[in-house]
C-alpha cells in the first residue's frame, strides 16, 4: 500500500487545506439547501480529498472499496489533475482486499478506522458542523477536552441559525435537526465519550425546553445552558481539580506525566506559579509525540521547569526518580477502569510496580457507565500521516497506530476530580452521592 | 613484549578492535563475538609462549583491553573466557591429565558452555613431545600447542557461525499454529527464529518498533518478506494489544548469571506487560550471551546511553537547550519475568 513520499505528504496536506477551504465555501453556500447540485458536487470534492489521503490509509480499510470505487470515475471526471492519485488510490486498496485475509486482519477489524476528511456529508449539515469534522478528522482538534468544548461551542452556532418549521415545536423538532451533524462529526472521527456525555445532556436541555417560550428565547436560553455546562464541567471543574492536584506536588518533587494532557499541563504550570521547585519527566511515544507540545509549554515559562524527555521504552530507566505520576483521561468507565492515550497502561504499571503513586486527573464529566476490560474492545486508529517514516503495508505487513488503551484500576492510585480524591472504582456512585440522576 | 615485532602486529589488531567497540562502530552480540575471536585467534597464531601460563596471560591482557574499552559488550569477556577453557582443556588433555571434566553443574555449563565432544583429539605423539619451558628450543611448546588451540578456536567459531540454526531448529515446537507473537527490536536471532517456525506453521506476529532506534520496522520488514502476516504497531500500543498476544519472544543483548538478562530497551515494559496479562514470554539467544556476571546496577540497566537527536532532533531547536533527553540502549529484565530461555 502507498505511504506518501515526504513530497508528495506536503504535496497532499495543500491539496486538502484546499479541499478544506473549497468544502467550507461551498457549505455556506447551500446553507439555504437551495442548490441540490452544489451538494452532489461538494461530496465529490469531498470525496477527491478522501481520496488522496485514502492512499496513505487504505491499507487499514478492509470493506471500504465496493461503493467507494463505483463513484471513484464520476470524481475523476471532475477533476482530472486529482484522477491518477484517486485511481492508484483504488487499485492499491482493490489488491489489498483481494490479499489473503489472515486471522490478524480479522482481529483488528474492528478498530475505529481513520475517516477520510470530508467524506460524505450526507443531508443539511452546518457549515460550522462541517468545518469541526474537518478539524477532528484532521487531527486538528484534538483532546476530550477540546472537542467537547468545540462541539458544544459549533452546536451554539447551529442552534442559533436554526429556525423551527411551521407546524413544529422547538423542543421536539431541534434534535431531528441535530442528529445528522452529530452523525456527520462521528463519521469524521468516533465520538469520544466526552461529546457524548456533553451531547446527552444537551438533549435533555431541549427536550425539556419550555413550549411556549419565544424561540429566539429558547434558543438563548439553551445556548445558555451550554456555556453553563462548559464553564461548570471543563472550566471550574479544572480549577478545581488544578487546586487539588497542586497540593500532592511538594518541593523537590519530581513528576512524571505522559503525553500531552491538556489538565496537567495546567496544574504543571499552576503548580510552577505558586514557586513549588519540581521537576518534570515527560515520556512520550508515537504515533502523536503529544509531549513535545507538552515540553514546549513547559520550557517557555520564566523560569523553564526542569524538564527530561524520554521515549516510552526509556521509561524504566526513569522511573524509579519519579516521586509522582500525574496522567490525564479520556474517560473513566464503571469498572474502573482508564481509557485513555496509548501508553498510559504502561506508564501506570511500571509506577504502581515501583510504588511511585499514580495520580489521574479526569473531570467527572468524562465518566462513563460502560465497562471496559481491555483495551482491545474498542479502540481507534492514527491515521496515517502521523508515521510517514513507516514502511509501507503490504499483502504481508500492516502499520497499525491504535490511539487509545485501557488502564486497569488496580493501577491507578487515585482520580483527582473536583469532587476530591477517589479511588478509580468508585466513579460509578459520584453522579448518585451528587444528586443527579445522568452523569 | 611491546619490543617484540610480532606482539605489536598483535597489539595492532587489538587497539583496531578497542577503538571499534569504543566508537560503537561494531555493535551487536554476535558481530562482537566473532571480531573477538578472529582477534584472539591472530593473537595465538602469533604469540610467543614456551609455557601454558604465558599465553595465558597474553591472553588475558588482550581480553582485558577489550573487556574494557565496551564493558556493556558482554559477549567479549564471553569469547575470551571461552578461549581460555579451551586452551587449558586442551592443554590438559596433551598433558596426559585426563581433564576432570566428569562433573557437569549448571555454573560450569553458565561459565564454559556445552562440553566439547571433540576435546580428546590429540594423538599419542604430541603428548610425548609436549615440554614446558624447554631451555634448548623455547619455541617447541608453542609449536606442539598451537595446531590443537586453533583447531579449538575454530570449534568455537562454528558454533558461532551456526547459532541460528541451532536455535531456530526447534521452532516449530514453541510457535504453534494460528498463534499471535509479539515482539521489538530488531534480533537476528528472533528473526530466524520466527522464520524457521514460518516454514511449519501460519501465525502472526505483531512487531513494536522500539522508538528511537525503530529497530522494529526492520524486523516487520524482514518478516513480512518472507511471508509471515506482520503487523507494526508504536510502542505505545504494546499494553492494549496484550491481551490478544499469545506470546512474547525477544531477543536478548547478554543473560546473566542470576538469569536476568540486558535487552533492548521496550523489552522491560514488554515483558512486563506480558506478566499482568499472565502472556509467556520466551527469549531466544546463542549460548555466547550467557555471562557469569550479576547485575550490579539491577534496576538502571541502562547504563549505556546512546544519541539523544534521534529522541529529540534538532528540529526542536528551541527546545534542545532546556531539556534533558535520556535515551538508554538496554534493559535489565529481571529473571521472574522471564519463562523461557532457548539457546543452540
């Protein structure tokens, strides 16, 4: 299967800012979903920026093929400079299907696949809507955080524009109008449960709206709700959390965290603000290298934190210095357990082997009822363009860059929310001891 | 010795090799091993001795330097400890003293390796030849030994040259089918391993590419080439994918005494990851990586640190400064997470 050359990488990143800004434009036009044809001709260019990147990716996608090459010559036409990356795009996934399916094929089948940008948008969907799938499938934005907060802020957007039918009430017919952009945002990268938790509420908010409110009242009143939540979930929670978590950090400690966890780093630079002297390990791994991020907030406050950087198999060597772990989450599940950036089970089980306390920092938004086991039930995958230095898949050899793994409670010391100090397992009863009824 | 012509050409040779090792222009167990002993043996082709101790020595000193300009390279202090059993074996048998080699105990087997079946070759007439410290020809203890030590060295040789197949030999008998492996870095000896074990069974193997050195997408390479279903995966990954890996095999830089041994580093967090999910993990390594040494440093390894820009390159110019970048080449994996050794 093709992996871009470095060239040809720029060469297709360009042409997708292009896609990009082309997508964009031509959303706001049809935002009065007069012109059915700009539509249709949206998706092939759409479908020409899926294309170019499908190379790098298709090797991954076992199913994709059949429907996706029946439209593949109509999207040549449109474009003839984009046909021969489209057409090689199609011939390598074609051979790849047609490749022996070995039982390891089968066991990773079903990984969340990384989405081709812009592929299918399918109804009446926001420009802002179509914008954040691009920045998601992008990578762009990246983060339960930072997409939760994204998303809400996008569905203010669309909120605000939408304009209840005739013969139809706010309350019942807002959601219809939502569930094809939330659809559009999963098919650009699987919802994380923040957005989830987020968008559940939201329903709640409208279902409960009151009828008889003016519209543009209700409207107002749910972009209120909205920043309600972000600011008392996200926002407060982690000052919260940041007060908490900056009391277990002592002078002369050293603190090691992995990856890029946009709460941590606030409570490493909180922590640096309130003159503690400690200093920081930031161990990191492909396929993100999200620590450099991390490094690079870090060294540019005065004075810099000490700061050592390490790839994860450094990670036993480093260890045993660390006085404390600090990790961020994706989400929590009800067992316990902690899904979250590749590599953090690893962290959190060579600390909880050498007795250093691991500290997890997670707002109780990111809860989830679910229980996870493993980290192989449900995963998603990097795409492609993040290991350009990779060799390149063949009938015999796949890249695969799983995001996500599953840290077992037994590994986790204990969760600072903003609630305080609990162990992992005891994440289920919170929602209940606080009164509410959803998370 | 320095005055004498033919022990500079020796010390040549060896300060060629020292700076080798030093410059980390020769890496690896195996390469090291046969460098160690080409060099040894030039030595002995070349040496003067008109006694057993003096060679001895002479070789001693040479295992010395070497030892010590790569101490982390433990295959060498291996080889010449080996060569030196070989050579006071041998003496030994030409001296009539039929060697006491009756007893065999698992140190002895750790320090010499498998006995030579080989060892009684010397005939009859060399035996009666054989004198020590003759004043009237210095050279005929030399003359009489030399022959056999070569013949002995060369043994040592051919088992280094077919350690692979001997370990790969039964593969077939630990990679059964339909199997998941996981492994990292990039060994030799994994590697013929798993493709010996491929001629008999169809199974999968997953490859961790060992950031920095991405070691691994080398070996998912070879692997793939002949025709084993591979997957490659960051390391990062190695946690999540466990629970469906049947397997562990890696590859191992030096086994100590105590059973532990130095790999590549991601070996430790592999293994490890392998215990909590109860996953075996089994090493494959030539009898020549067995080291009768502990170690001292246990949990720090890795005491030998390789070149930080392929962890944070210059490219992050801003950064180079501020940081400290730590990059080790091994691991200490202790003996406990450890199943399986198989050995030639």
């Amino acid at each position: 299967m093709p992996v871009p050359e470095p060239e040809s990488a720029s060469a297709e990143s360009q042409s997708l800012t292009k896609a990009q800004k082309k997508a964009e434009g031509r959303a706001r036009q049809e935002q009065q979903r007069a012109a059915k044809a700009a539509q249709k001709q949206q998706q092939q260019s759409g479908q020409n920026a899926g294309s170019s990147s499908n190379k790098s990716k298709g090797s991954t996608v076992q199913k994709k093929p059949a429907s996706e090459s029946n439209k593949i010559p109509s999207a040549a036409a449109s474009s003839s400079k984009d046909a021969p990356t489209t057409r090689e795009g199609a011939v390598g996934a074609d051979g790849l299907s047609d490749g022996p399916k070995s039982r390891g094929l089968r066991i990773f089948s079903h990984f969340g696949l990384p989405k081709t940008p812009g592929h299918q948008i399918k109804g009446d969907i926001h420009p802002a809507i179509v914008k954040l799938g691009l920045q998601f499938s992008e990578f762009k934005i990246c983060g339960a955080n930072a997409r939760c907060i994204a998303t809400l802020t996008a569905f203010k957007t669309v909120i605000q524009d939408y304009v209840t039918p005739p013969h139809n009430t706010l309350s019942r017919h807002l959601m219809t109008h939502l569930s094809p952009q939330i659809t559009h945002l999963v098919t650009a990268r699987p919802m994380s449960v923040t957005m989830g938790n987020a968008i559940r509420q939201l329903k709640l908010e409208i279902s409960g709206s009151d009828i008889d409110l003016p519209e543009q009242d209700a409207k107002d009143a749910l972009c209120q709700e909205i920043d309600n939540y972000i600011r008392d979930r996200i926002i407060i929670a982690d000052e919260v959390i940041e007060d908490l978590a900056v009391k277990k950090i002592k002078d002369g400690d050293v603190v090691l965290t992995y990856a890029r966890s946009s709460l941590v780093e606030k409570i490493l630079l909180r922590a640096h603000a309130l003159n503690k002297r400690f200093s920081v390990i930031v161990i990191d791994s492909r396929p993100l290298l999200e620590g450099k991020t991390l490094l690079h907030s870090l060294t540019s406050v005065i004075p810099p934190i000490p700061c050592t950087y390490a790839l994860l198999p450094a990670l036993p060597s480093l260890i045993t210095d660390a006085d404390i772990v600090l990790l961020g989450a994706h989400s929590l599940h009800a067992n316990g357990s902690v899904y979250s950036r590749a590599g953090t089970a690893m962290v959190a089980m060579l600390a909880k082997e050498h007795s250093v306390p691991v500290m997890l920092c997670c707002e109780t938004y990111k809860f989830s009822e679910t229980v996870m086991l493993d980290g192989f039930g449900k995963n998603e995958l990097a795409p492609m363009k993040f290991s350009p230095d990779a060799p390149k898949s063949n009938s015999n050899l796949e890249v695969l860059n799983p995001l996500y793994d599953s840290t077992p409670a037994s590994c986790i010391t204990a969760v600072v929310t903003e609630v305080g100090l609990i162990p992992p397992t005891s994440i289920s009863s919170i929602p209940l001891a606080l009164g509410r009824t959803t998370l | 010795m320095a005055s004498d012509p033919q022990s500079a050409a020796n010390q040549r040779i060896v300060e060629d090799l020292v700076s080798r090792l030093r410059r980390r222009q020769l890496v690896g167990s195996r390469a090291t091993a046969l460098e160690t002993l080409l060099v040894l043996r030039q030595v002995v082709s070349k040496a003067r001795f008109s006694n057993i101790d003096q060679l001895v020595n002479i070789i001693r000193s040479v295992g010395r330097r070497l030892v010590d300009a790569q101490p982390k390279e433990h295959s060498v202090g291996n080889t010449v400890r080996k060569v030196l059993h070989h050579i006071r074996e041998e003496y030994h048998t030409a001296n009539e003293q039929p060697a006491a080699e009756s007893s065999f105990s698992i140190a002895k087997f750790v320090l010499q390796g498998q006995p030579r079946k080989q060892a009684t070759i010397p005939s009859s007439e060399s035996r009666v030849l054989l004198k020590e410290n003759d004043p009237d020809d210095p050279d005929s203890f030399a003359r009489v030994l030399k022959p056999v030590l070569m013949e002995a060295i060369q043994d040592v040789f051919d088992e280094l040259e077919t350690v692979y197949d001997n370990i790969s030999k039964n593969a077939k008998d630990h990679i059964h089918s339909d199997e998941i492996i996981l492994t990292l870095g990039m060994s030799k000896t994994v590697d013929s391993f798993l493709k010996a074990a491929a001629h008999y069974r169809n199974y999968t193997v997953i490859v961790a590419e060992t950031a920095p050195s991405y070691g691994g997408r080398e070996m998912a390479k070879s692997l793939s080439s002949a025709g084993i279903s591979t997957f490659l995966v960051p390391d990062s990954s190695i946690y999540a994918l466990m629970s469906r890996v049947n397997k562990v095999i890696l590859g191992a830089h030096a086994i100590l005494a105590n059973g532990g041994m130095f790999a590549t580093s991601g070996s430790l967090l592999a293994a490890t990851a392998a215990r909590s999910y109860s996953t075996p993990v089994v090493v494959c390594a030539g009898q020549f990586k067995l080291t009768p040494l502990w170690n001292l440093y246990h949990e720090y390894g890795a005491l030998d640190f390789g070149d930080p820009s392929a962890v944070l390159c210059f490219d992050e110019g801003d950064l180079v400064d501020k940081v400290d970048v730590v990059n080790p080449y091994y691991d200490y994996v202790r003996p406990e997470l450890l199943d399986v050794f198989i050995t030639n």
